[in-house]
C-alpha cells in the first residue's frame, strides 16, 4: 500500500480498506470472542492498514502470527474483543 494512501480523502480510503478487507479479511467467532482480522507477510503493510484503520478511529492491534509450516508465519491486524 503506498504512503500517498494516507492522505487520500475518507472515502477513496473507505472503498480502498473495504476491498482489503473482502479479499485478505476473515472472521473469527469462538464463544464470546470475536474478530474481523486480516494477514501478511508483509510488516509495512500490516503497520498501514492499522494507520488506515486509526484514521478512523476504528482500534486494533497488530499480532505475531506462528504456524506449524514457518513460510506461513507472518503479522496480522485483529479488530475486535
């Protein structure tokens, strides 16, 4: 995601974190915890997708995420409680 995205006005930036989200987005719902989280193996696009989503005052946090296969392993974006 290049930086200039940033300063792109609300609703480029809405459609663009929408569209994100319905290809790289999943779901997760265990009994009371749930969450809208996205991954990459990509640390830069990770930390602007959490800038994206603060812009809007959308909190998230960024995790580490550790598979059995270490190709997989890579940080995610988690929203949600």
């Amino acid at each position: 995601m290049p930086g200039w995205v940033l300063q792109a006005p609300d609703d480029f930036l809405s459609a663009m974190m929408q569209s994100y989200f319905d290809g790289d987005g999943n779901v997760s719902c265990t009994p009371g915890h749930y969450r809208i989280c996205c991954h990459s193996v990509s640390k830069t696009l990770i930390e602007m997708v959490s800038l994206c989503l603060a812009r809007f005052g959308i909190p998230c946090y960024i995790c580490l995420l550790y598979t059995s296969d270490a190709a997989d392993e890579g940080l995610g974006v988690d929203l949600g409680g």
